[in-house]
C-alpha cells in the first residue's frame, strides 16, 4: 500500500526516537541514563489526581463540548488574567486541545496554507517546522545567535517577515536552550508584528520554570492590539508533571478559535473528560510544589552545566528557564571513536548513546546540528554520573 505524499513531509519526532532507543537497552538490562525525556521526574500532585479520580467515580465520562467544559475554561481564562494579565473570554477565546501539540497541530492548520510562509527560530522544539511543512506553507527559519543567549532579536524577525508570512512563532522559555525573551525584547518584536500582516504564536508551556529572577511575559499583554495578533500556547505538561494526562489550551481571536473548535470536532474532539477536572484543580490549587521543584531543577542546572564544561570539545550556555540545557558538541566532530569518525549531532547522540550509556537529543532535529540537548530533568545523582561517563568516553575518542 502506497501512503500519501504528505508523510514524506513528516520526519518521526526525534526526542521520542531517542528515549525509546534508550527504553530498549534498558529492557535487554543495560544501564541507560536518560537525559532525553522532555518531561518532569516529578509526580502529578496528589490533590490533582485526586480530583481526576473523583470525578472518574462519579461517572465523569462522557463526551464534553470539544472545546473542553465550561468549569476548566473559566479557570483557565481566570490563571491566565493573574499569570500573564491578559483578559479572555472563556466562551470564545480559549480551546482545551489533546497536549501542546495538538494545539500547535490545529492552530498551524487553521492559519497556514500552501503559499503562506511562516517565520520560526532556529533551534526550537521540533514539531513546529514539519507541522508546518505539512499545511504546504514555506518555513522561513531565523537564527537565533548562540552569542545572544539563542534568542533572535526583533531586527532578525523584521528581516524574515514578508508580504506573504502568516505566522511568526516564539517559544518562551524556550525548548530546547533555556533561553528567556525579556520585556523589552518582546515589545520590540511586537512593534515589529504589529507593522506587519503576521500573527505571532507564543509558546509559554514553560513560564513557570524560570531561573536567577527571570521574569515570564507573554507577548499578549505587551498591548491590546498585541493580544489580537496573538496566539498563546501553554498547558499543564510542564508545570504540573502531568505530560501523559495530554492536555493543553491555546487562546486567541473568537475566529480562530472556533476554526481550532471545528477542526478538533472533526478528529479527536474533547479532552478525556475526568482528566479536566484534574486540570481544574490543578489551576485552583496550591502551587507551594514548585518552589520545591525548581529549587531542585536549579541544582541540577547548574551541576549540569558545570559537568559539560569540564568536558573538552564541550560548551554550552548557561539556561534561564524550561529544564534542558543545549551544548555545543561541534568541537568533537572529525573525532574518530570506535565506530568510526564523528561528523554530525547525531553521530554524538549515537556514540553517547553506545559508549557512555547516556541518551541525548541531536540538535538536528531542533535545527541546528552543533549542538545536543540534555533535559536535566533527572536526580542530581544520574547527572553526576553521567557527565562521568560521557566525560571517560570523550577521552576515547582521538
């Protein structure tokens, strides 16, 4: 059976390849540490799954409004106006998509077609540019500078906008480099945008994760006419350690949601309807957890961070926000190791993978093949052990 041309279009995810090549040495009993995983080591909070489990017993099951019920809306509207302080209209401005990707699925769907170019940074996480690849839209990737922390700046944007481009999309903080847009790095961007025919889609699923008094600001409440030309991606993933719950909300103009509404009706529809209630509490909830988690995260950034720089051919900025850090592995490329000379990300992803029994992303799939991404959610204990590791099989290599 021949499949569609469109698949061509679209690579298999590769933070799951590697997590999975990691899950299948681990079942033959080999001793993997994975740093590949995009998700917390924590556990969903207790007073969540408790209300999720609630809600199951008292027969919670059926079909909910696609959108997600009205309960869940309102307290998402009602979050974000104290998190971000951008005021949404719960009927018509926001929609509970299957996880993030789903948001970034419909919303790319909705606004794209064959003709438009949408501009993305490069590195960014990587389902943006075959979503987008997949509507027939033409991907404009802008650089977003190592020496500049991985952020683009507004004059890089201005660049890469033309008559044509439909989307601008962001992700603050950001997957995978840490890295942070402050305030006035936004409201330059947002001049930008606003002088041109383009919405802006803003990926905030890590605003809470945020290091040495960074500040999250959602390029929504920068100014009215902003909010309008606004897309807001976010969810509970990150926050909550709810990553295999799949649920996340986008907000923005009535027009594109109902088109989000419409498109979601027509494939998965609603959100698993007991699970909304967990969200609910987890928005209404005590957040004390976090503190405890990213005081934890903290350390282990910073143990990570110090780990690869002791480590020759390896450099890496340090991360203001999310929990990955992305170093630069280009200084072991024409290295020969025992499977023969390294000369690209996933060359090293593999050599790690193999010789220092350590899982990492390859950079490629972010859109830059220099680097490698470490997700440092993990124990300090696994961090430590495997910058041993990868450090004694750098030392092979000649």
């Amino acid at each position: 059976m021949k499949l569609s041309s469109r698949m061509e279009k679209l690579p298999p995810i590769p933070t799951l390849a590697m997590n999975t090549k990691a899950g299948e040495l681990r079942a033959k009993g080999v001793d993997v540490i994975s740093f590949a995983a995009g998700e917390p080591d924590f556990d969903t909070p207790d007073h969540i799954k408790e209300a999720a489990s609630k809600a199951l017993f008292e027969g919670e099951t059926k079909y909910t409004a696609v959108k997600g019920i009205p309960s869940l809306r309102e307290e998402i509207c009602n979050w974000v106006l104290d998190n971000k302080g951008v005021s949404y209209d719960p009927e018509k401005e926001v929609v509970v998509t299957v996880g993030g990707k789903q948001s970034v699925f419909n919303s790319l769907h909705c606004l794209l077609e064959e003709g438009d170019e949408v501009v993305i940074p490069s590195p960014i996480w990587v389902a943006y540019e075959p979503v987008a690849n997949l509507t027939g839209a033409k991907v404009v990737l802008v650089e977003a500078k190592e020496e500049n922390a991985f952020k683009a700046t507004a004059d890089d944007f201005k660049k890469a906008i033309t008559s044509k481009t439909k989307l601008v999309v962001i992700n603050s903080p950001c997957n995978p480099t840490g890295c942070v847009y402050t305030r006035a790095e936004l409201e330059k961007l947002s001049e930008v945008i606003l002088d041109s025919n383009a919405m802006i889609l803003s990926d905030e699923i890590y605003g809470k994760i945020l290091y040495d008094g960074e500040e999250h600001v959602s390029i929504a409440s920068i100014s009215e006419e902003m909010k309008h030309k606004t897309l807001i991606l976010d969810g509970f993933s990150k926050t909550y350690a709810m990553t295999g719950w799949r649920m996340g909300y986008t907000l923005g103009p009535p027009e594109i949601i109902k088109a989000m509404d419409t498109l979601q009706g027509q494939s998965t529809s609603n959100v698993t309807t007991f699970a909304q209630y967990g969200g609910i509490a987890a928005l209404k909830g005590s957040h004390d957890f976090l503190n405890d988690w990213i005081e934890k995260y903290d350390e282990r950034r910073k143990k990570i961070v110090e780990g690869l720089r002791s480590i020759d051919g390896i450099d890496v900025v340090m991360p203001k926000g999310a929990f990955y850090v992305f170093p630069r592995i280009n200084g072991l490329f024409g290295l020969e190791g025992p499977d023969g000379v390294l000369q690209n990300s996933v060359d090293v992803g593999l050599f790690f993978l193999e010789h220092a029994r350590c899982a990492a992303v390859p950079g490629a799939g972010f859109g830059d093949d220099n680097f490698i991404r470490f997700s440092y959610a993990t124990s300090t204990e696994n961090i430590l052990e495997g910058i041993d590791r990868i450090g004694s099989a750098v030392s092979m290599l000649k």
